[in-house]
C-alpha cells in the first residue's frame, strides 16, 4: 500500500535525473563507472595516481546532504533494526559486492544504461533478493 502523504514523485524523479547526469558525466569525463564499492574498494588498495578523485567522490557524497541542509530540512530517518544487526547486513553486502563484481549503483544506474547484460542480470538478482528478503521478514516470519 501507498503511503500518500509521503508520496513524493516529483522530487523523486529530479533525484533519479541528477543522479543519471552525474553517472553519465562521471563515465564521460573520467571513463570510469560510478560504482561507489569500487570507488570505496579502491581506496583500500590504491593504484597509482587513482586517490585523489577517488577521495573526492566520497568527501562529495557526504558534504551534498551537509549543503542541502543549508537550504531545506532534512527528512528524519527512521532504522527498525539495532546496530549488530545493521553491521551483520552491512557486511552481507560487501560480501555481495565481492561476488557480484559491484554494487546497486554501479550495475544498477551505470551497467543497465550501459546494456551490459551482467549488470541486467546482478540487478535482477539484487532486486529479487530483496523482495524475498522482506516478504519473508514481514509476511513469513512476523
């Protein structure tokens, strides 16, 4: 069921839009995916030359929610789940973006706008997971 109140398609899809641009930019300017866990990986096993925009990028994506501060309120977030349960998924999904070669963004916005049929088939398998993953914890097991 739809939560009306909270439904916000519009701001939404401009979020969705900037996102595409900045992916499409990133590869066009840099020739690389913006793939954050390869762009995180990287950091923890630099190459030559590679850190300083690798740094960049993630100083980028934690100062973009401090500057929209600045301008509107940001929604208050709501976790159901404690600590050792969010750093066990958090784990999870490293080790999942170990053996699916990336993650959401970089298969998910970057692979699919480039018709790469592995990233058509990871993202499936990302989405299909997580649809049985709370079918299970909310229908099954609640």
């Amino acid at each position: 069921m739809i939560d009306w109140t909270h439904f916000t398609p519009w701001p939404s899809l401009a979020g969705g839009i900037i996102i595409g641009i900045a992916a499409a930019v990133f590869v066009l300017v840099n020739g690389r995916i913006a793939g954050i866990s390869g762009i995180v990986g990287g950091l923890l096993r630099p190459g030559g030359g590679d850190v300083s925009w690798r740094i960049a990028f993630i100083a980028g994506l934690l100062i973009a929610p401090a500057a929209y501060a600045l301008v509107a309120r940001l929604p208050e977030p709501t976790i159901a789940a404690g600590y050792p349960l969010l750093a066990v998924a958090g784990l999870i999904v490293g080790l999942g973006t170990s053996y699916g070669s990336g993650c959401t963004s970089g298969h998910g916005v970057c692979g699919i706008s480039l018709l790469s049929p592995r990233s058509l088939t990871a993202t499936a398998a990302f989405m299909a997971t997580g649809f049985a993953i709370v079918f299970v914890f909310r229908h099954l097991l609640a």
